[in-house]
C-alpha cells in the first residue's frame, strides 16, 4: 500500500508539472534565441509522461558524447545506430557507438530489474555528465529514445548541420504505456501506397510510441497483397482503386520489407483481409466466388455495402483459408483481421454462418481474431478482439460482448478517424461521422466511451485513416496530424494526465518538430502553435 501511495503521489506530481510547464509555455510562444538555448521543460513531450522528477543540471550532447549501449545484445546496438541516424546530421558530431563501459554520454541499458516499466516502458535519468535510458526490452529503450529526440530542440530533425546547442533538462523520466495496444490504420486499398509511404507512416507513427500497424489490404477498390494459391486476386484485383487510377499491390517481398521497417521501429503489423463485404475485387478476379459464377467489373467508386462473398459455397471457405495460411505464415505478429463490417449484402443467417466458420481457420493458422465490432452480432471465439468504431457509445451489443470477455480496441469515428473533416472548409476526407477537430480527437476516455464495458476489457487504441479521398504522403499527414498525436496519448499517457489546456501546449511545441520532418500537418486554431 505505501508503495502504491508513493507512485499515485508521483504521478500527481508529475501531472502537476505537465501542467505549469504547460502554462509557461502558453505564453509568449514566439521565444527569442536566448530562451531557445535553454533546455525543453523535462514533461513537455507527447504523449505526457507518467511520472516527472525535474531536478538538477541539464546534459549537453558535444563533439566528444559516445553513445554507450549495453555490450552484447545487438537490438540495442541497433538502436544505438538509430539514433546516432536521427543525431549525426544536425549536430555534426561523429557520435560513436560503443559498448565500452562508462558514465557519460548518452547511455542505453538493457536490464532495467524494474516491474513497475513492463515490456515497454523505460526510465531517463538527465544530468551534467550524461543522459541514461533504461528498459527491462528493448522496446522500452525504443520508446525512451522517442522521448528523448522530444526533450532535443526541434532542430534535431533536421537533416543538414543546425547551430544547437543540444541540451536535455536534468531531472528523471519513468514511463510506461497505459494500454497494451496503441495502433494506427492506414487503409491502402482505396488508394494503393508503396512500400516506402508506408514506411515513412511508420517513422512518423513511431516518434508517438505506436505500437501497431493495422494495414486495410483488401477492399472493394482493390486488393493489396499477392496470394500465391490465387494469383489474380493481386494481379487484377489490384490493378485499380478510387476514382480508376494504376492501384498496385505488394509482392511478399515487398510485405516483409514493411514488416520489416515496422519491427525495426518495434511495432506490430495487423494485416486486414476484409471479409464477408467489402470483398468486389476479389469477386472481380475470380467468378467462381460468386453465387451465380458471373465476376462482376473492377469497382472504382466509394460506396459500400454491395459485395458479398457467396457464403454457402464451399470454395468460399477454400479461399479463405488459402489466403489466410498465406498471409498468417508471412506475419510474425499475433493478429490476423477478418473485417466483418458494413456486410449489407449477406444476409444475418450467412453472417452468422460466415463468422462461425472463418474463425477458427485464424485461430488454426496462430492468429488472434480481430474484426470490426460487428462481429459481436455473430458469436466472437475465445481472445477474438473486436474494434469498435461507432460513435454513440450506447451499443449494449459491444458492452454485453466484453462483458462476455472479448477484448475492445477502441477507434470511435467521431473520434479517432483521420480522415473526417477538421471542419466545414476542410477539402479533403469525409463528413459523415461530423467534423472533429483536434480537441475533439483528444476528448474522450477509451474506457468509459462504450456504456457498460467492464474495467479491463479495453486493450487498447487505434486511429485509422481511410483513403477515399486520399491519394498521396502529403494528404495523409495534414489528415493524421495533429490528431494522431491525441489517440496517442490516450493510449500510453495515464488518464491523470488527460486535460486539454496542458495537452495543447505540449502539442503546440511540436509544430517546429513537425516542420523539421517535412510533415505538412493542419494547424488547427484551437492550438497556440510556436
């Protein structure tokens, strides 16, 4: 108990210097080259940390700071080389990384001994003579390294020498992540993306401590992934998407390039395979799939609910578990997502029966099951996850669902959906779910949004974009941020730390950051941008 009061008071603490760090930083934003020197307040960084100890001299990154990682373990030699990757090119320091022991420089240590930072939290101690993370994994030394490129002046980003000079406040950093699962989705199907977007998406997603990636490979417009028991469904499924444009497809080397970067930035890759809807450029590619054996034309438009697989045909379920063998055998992560939403034209009965017998086939193949949250209308198997992406919280369905134990990974529409409108004059994205700002993307609690879900039943966060209107790097980030950075914090920082006044002004610090990196984010005139 006393140890638990220790850590509540902590936290409380470390809430209230988020907050008058916050406050300061509110005024007068536009801050001289003298105030520029001085260090970034040790909680300004998003998502908010759990805890807070400011105290002490500041660490200064020079010419002569090593890198000094623990000796042996060649994840964290890995990390070391890249973040001597995002410093070298703004300071101009040769920044070597060594395992050779010593108490300066910037240190990584794997081995923490600490329960309290779990498998991916860390600790970061500042001082005068050095800047040290600590992790139980590596992933936690991962997601240190995020706070701490945070806690460097904007410039750091840069990728041509910048004048410094390069401090991290003094003080001490515990964290660790509230919730398990904290994702973004990005929908490749509407619009197709190379592999390089989307590995730019992940440098970006991974600066917020995203922890999974959920790919929508597979939709009306276009089918995104090569299946070598069914060629086609890649060669010519995937040969268009919204609005007729070339589409595409990732050969399977080119999906374990993605899930490569991705592991690399310590996040999960969840592919989608939209089932039973949502399924035209399957039923295009082959005619067999259909309940009359007439394959119906490339779709190119955006409504929904018109496809359907013809459940009581057996190659239907040939064909799934084709597919799901394949793409399951190529992803090293837990989850495999079946879809299951907007299933307009199946029938109830063919729903049931469809879900009844898909899941078993991803659980046969090693995966989780994963749906949208409609999959609770048919029976959700033991550990399915089922995502919610309502917006009125009152579905007794979801709530009766995990109170019957099915995980939620929470993504309300009106919410968490990067692609609506920021308002009336937005040009891109969709209105249908109203527009939402970012202190609406940042006001709600994942927990308590859905009436009636028990403590627990939440594993986490994620925020989508669908690319309906959507075509190119430039549209998704001014869609994605600074929304993103909200659904990240609701899904790492504590609920303590939840409050908007405090949150805009840390998410105000990073315009320049945002700038660095050459994302064209929307600056939205609720935030006080620097």
């Amino acid at each position: 108990m006393r140890q638990r009061q220790r850590r509540t008071f902590a936290r409380l603490f470390g809430s209230l210097v988020l907050v008058a760090a916050a406050g300061l930083t509110s005024i007068g934003t536009s801050a001289g080259p003298a105030a520029a020197a001085g260090p970034r307040p040790l909680g300004q960084i998003v998502p908010a940390p759990a805890e807070v100890a400011p105290g002490g001299s500041p660490y200064t990154i020079g010419s002569a700071t090593r890198i000094r990682i623990t000796p042996g373990e060649p994840e964290v030699q890995r990390i070391g080389a890249y973040l001597a990757g995002v410093l070298r090119p703004s300071t101009g320091y040769a920044l070597p990384v060594t395992g050779a022991a010593g108490g300066d420089g910037i240190r990584l240590l794997l081995g923490a001994d600490d329960e309290g930072l779990g498998d991916e939290g860390y600790r970061l101690t500042s001082g005068k003579g050095s800047v040290t993370v600590a992790a139980n994994t590596p992933a936690g030394l991962f997601h240190g390294v995020q706070t701490l490129r945070q806690l460097l002046p904007a410039d750091i980003e840069k990728k041509s020498k910048q004048a410094g000079p390069w401090k991290i406040a003094g003080g001490t950093i515990t964290d660790a992540p509230r919730y398990a699962y904290r994702g973004a989705m990005i929908d490749v199907s509407r619009h197709f993306f190379t592999v390089a977007q989307v590995e730019r998406y992940i440098d970006q997603l991974a600066l917020y401590k995203i922890n999974e990636l959920h790919l929508h490979l597979s939709d009306d417009q276009g089918w995104r992934i090569a299946v070598d028991s069914w060629p086609r469904l890649a060669t010519y499924g995937g040969q268009t998407q919204v609005g007729g444009g070339k589409g595409g497809y990732y050969t399977k080397a080119d999906y374990r390039a993605i899930l490569d970067h991705a592991a690399s930035r310590y996040m999960e890759v969840v592919p989608e395979i939209d089932t039973p809807g949502h399924i035209n450029a399957a039923l295009a590619s082959y005619a067999e799939l259909n309940c009359n054996g007439v394959a119906p034309p490339l779709y190119t438009g955006t409504h929904v609910g018109f496809s359907s697989l013809c459940v009581p045909k057996e190659v239907t379920y040939g064909f799934f578990d084709d597919v799901v063998r394949e793409v399951a055998a190529m992803t090293p992560g837990r989850y495999l997502h079946i879809g299951g939403d907007e299933a307009q034209s199946t029938s109830k009965e063919d729903y049931d029966t469809f879900m009844t017998r898909a899941q078993p086939v991803v659980h046969k193949y090693g995966k989780t099951v994963m749906a949208w949250h409609q999959i609770v209308d048919a029976t959700p198997i033991p550990g399915a996850v089922a995502q919610y992406w309502g917006t009125t919280g009152d579905e007794a369905n979801v709530a009766a669902a995990a109170q019957a134990g099915t995980k939620l990974v929470m993504s309300p529409a009106n919410r968490a959906y990067l692609d609506m409108k920021y308002d009336a004059n937005t040009k891109l994205g969709t209105n249908w779910a109203g527009y939402v700002d970012v202190d609406k993307s940042y006001a709600w609690d994942p927990d308590t949004f859905v009436k009636g879900v028990p403590a627990g039943a939440v594993l986490g966060v994620e925020a989508p974009i669908w690319s309906e209107t959507l075509s190119t790097s430039a549209q998704i980030e001014y869609m994605a941020f600074p929304r993103l950075q909200g659904v990240a914090e609701l899904g790492w920082s504590p609920a303590s730390t939840h409050d908007w006044t405090a949150y805009k002004a840390r998410l105000a610090q990073q315009g320049p950051r945002m700038t660095a990196l050459g994302i064209g984010f929307y600056r939205s005139p609720l935030v006080p941008w620097v």
